[in-house]
C-alpha cells in the first residue's frame, strides 16, 4: 500500500527553525522520482493552502510567497523522501503541514500530517 508519512513537526519558538520529512512507503525509486511533490498547510479554522512545489527534476522548486526565502523544499530521490527546512519561523506559520504526491496515473495521494506550531 503506497502512504506517505510525514514528521518533524514540533512546538518552536518564533526565529526558529523545523525541518519536516515526508516519507514514501510502498513505491519504487523509480516511480518516486517521476512524481512532483507538494507541501501543503492547514491553519486551524482556515483552507489547506499551497506551501512549495517540486517537480520530479530536483531543482525545479516554486513557493508561495509567504515561504519565499524562508521555506526550501528539497527531495532525496533515492530515499523516497521529501524534505521542507523551515528558518525563521512566524506564529502564523503555525499549522498542520501535509505532503502531496501528484500522482501520474491515479488520484494525488495526501500524508497525514504533521504539527507545526510556533509560540514563545
């Protein structure tokens, strides 16, 4: 069964940094590395809101502008695994954060998410 997992979620201090990781179980390297990847988030009380895009080439990234400058978003092919390092955070970073594949032949897969929150 193919899942994605996220962690790294954490309570931080504003100024502070996270690195969250995103996991994919039960797919080939192969199938992996064709597939671009997303981090979304998800304020309480507010929509699911685009973070940072990757595509399947490694150095093909796009953000938000909320992200821009701060957030990278990284992949490892080879370890199945995506990456979002976050630096300077803000309280109203504070959200769930879920990774997205943008599955190429089925519907896009979610991750269960992970806590970000950001509190002195």
């Amino acid at each position: 069964q193919v899942q994605l997992v996220e962690s790294g979620g954490d309570l931080v201090q504003p100024g502070g940094s996270l690195r969250l990781s995103c996991a994919a179980q039960g797919v080939t390297v192969v199938s992996y590395a064709m597939t671009p990847m997303s981090w979304y988030r998800q304020a309480p009380g507010k929509e699911r809101v685009l973070v940072a895009h990757i595509g399947s080439a490694e150095d093909a990234t796009n953000y938000e502008a909320f992200a821009n400058g701060r957030f990278t978003i990284s992949r490892n092919n080879a370890e199945k695994t995506l990456y979002l390092q976050m630096n300077s955070l803000k309280p109203e970073d504070t959200a769930v954060y879920y990774c997205k594949a943008h599955v190429l032949s089925g519907p896009d897969l979610w991750g269960q998410g992970t806590q970000v929150t950001v509190s002195s």
